[in-house]
C-alpha cells in the first residue's frame, strides 16, 4: 500500500492534477470575495439577509468562505474520480497490478494519497480565501475582532475539520463511481448528474427521505457550523448525520473493494 502510496504521490507535479487544486481555489476564492462585496456595498435580498445578520459574529468569516462548498464538492468529486477513472481509460491498470498484484493495497495507497491531495487542496482554499477576505475587510476598515477571537476560531477549525469529514466521503463516492462504470468519461458524468440532480429531485418531492442520501448527509456536517438560516443545519441532529455519513463512507468502502476485486482487468 505504502508503495502504491508513494506512486500516486508522484502524479500530483502534473499539471493536470494541480489544476483541479487550482480551479478550487480560484473559483471560491472568487465566490467568497463576490459575497463579500455584496454584503458591505449595501445589496439586500432574501438570499443575503442572513449573510448580513451573521457578518459581524463569530460565523460571519466561515459564512461569507463556505459559499463555495457545493462548487468544493464537485470539484473534489471531479478530481478523485477522474483520477482513478482514467486508470482504466488509459490503460495503465493492468500494469500497475503487474508491479503491485494486490488489488485492494494499489486501490488503497491511492485512495490515501488522493484523500491526502484534496485535504491540502481544501486546506490552501480556505487559507487564501479566508486571508483575502480578512484582507479586503482591514482595507476597508471593517472590525474583524470577532472573526479572529477565540471563538472565532474554534468557528473556522470546526467547519474545516467538518469539511475534511465531508470531502472524504464524496472521495470515496468517487472511488465507487470510477470502480462501477471503469471509464473516464463516463465516471465524471455519472458522477455530476448524481451531485446536480437526482438528490435534489428527491428533496422536492421527498424531504423527510433526501435527508439520508450520502451527499446531503454528507453537506449536513459542514453546515452544522453555520447559522440555522445560512447552512444546511442537519434536521436529524449532527451525531446522527455524522454516524449516517460514517456508514455511507463504510458502505462505499466495502462495495468499492468488493467490486474491484472481482473484476477482469482487460486493459
């Protein structure tokens, strides 16, 4: 596993993996500037009346950052899914387990590493994003004292650990996606079709039951930290959606390794 590991480790130089990284950070970087120019020009509107009202507390900085999540889960789900996806689009499966013939060791040194590359992408995201925010507020001179106290802090640790928590689970949908339909293009349009669409269909006509599918589970803990009106609070309590969402990330797990180690690799 640990060699498997190192070999993935070494994809991330290319230029194509740290795009994904890239897109991630720019566009939310992007998206939490917007939202933050919003709020202090005077814009109002439903959407932005409890952006507004949570803006001066403690929440406000995590508030005004984590309007990016949806666009940070689809990135993150793009990147892990095309990655392993492409293994078999190109051709290079069938000599990675001839250099390492355990199938579910290859399948988990990549997944450790591709875990580890989307957490760092999401820790530099929300870095910068958070320091140009705090930037262009003391540019303007708008206290930012809240954001920066204790509880402040705690605020912002708290949505990045529920945000690692999050990103680990759509990491492993991905692996299950990329693992069932074994073909790149295919993987990252099952994959978005399933984030855009189906969950959302369902809440409309079935709200009681969307709130258990993997996606919006998995959205609930992050937005555990948000002000009822800004996040997607989790209606069944946070320990209840942490534990549903461990059995989700458990179910992809077993589902992923089951299928791929039974497979035939032709390619």
């Amino acid at each position: 596993m640990i060699r498997a590991f190192r070999s993935e480790v070494l994809k991330f130089r290319r230029w194509s993996v740290l795009a994904g990284s890239g897109v991630m950070i720019a566009a939310t970087a992007f998206i939490a500037y917007l939202t933050f120019h919003q709020i202090t020009s005077g814009a109002t509107g439903p959407e932005l009346a409890p952006l507004i009202q949570a803006f001066p507390t403690p929440q406000g900085l995590i508030s005004v950052v984590g309007q990016a999540r949806s666009l940070i889960i689809v990135i993150a789900l793009i990147m892990v899914t095309s990655n392993i996806a492409a293994e078999w689009s190109q051709g290079t499966l069938r000599n990675l387990l001839v250099r390492e013939p355990g199938r579910l060791r290859l399948l988990a040194g990549k997944m450790l590493a591709l875990v580890l590359f989307v957490t760092i992408s999401l820790a530099l995201t929300l870095a910068i994003s958070a320091a140009l925010i705090l930037a262009a507020a003391h540019a303007q001179g708008i206290s930012t004292a809240a954001w920066t106290s204790s509880e402040g802090i705690r605020t912002f640790l708290s949505f990045f650990g529920n945000e690692v928590l999050c990103l680990v689970g759509i990491s492993l949908l991905g692996m299950l996606i990329a693992v069932l339909t074994r073909s790149l293009g295919a993987a990252v349009g099952v994959a978005l079709a399933y984030v855009l669409v189906p969950e959302g269909v369902i809440a409309m006509v079935w709200q009681d039951g969307s709130k258990w599918f993997p996606v919006r589970v998995l959205n609930f803990l992050p937005g555990s930290v948000f002000p009822p009106a800004v996040g997607p609070t989790p209606p069944q309590g946070y320990t209840t959606a942490l534990l549903m969402a461990l059995l989700w990330m458990v179910g992809f797990v077993i589902v992923s390794a089951v299928v791929f180690r039974r497979q035939d690799i032709n390619a």
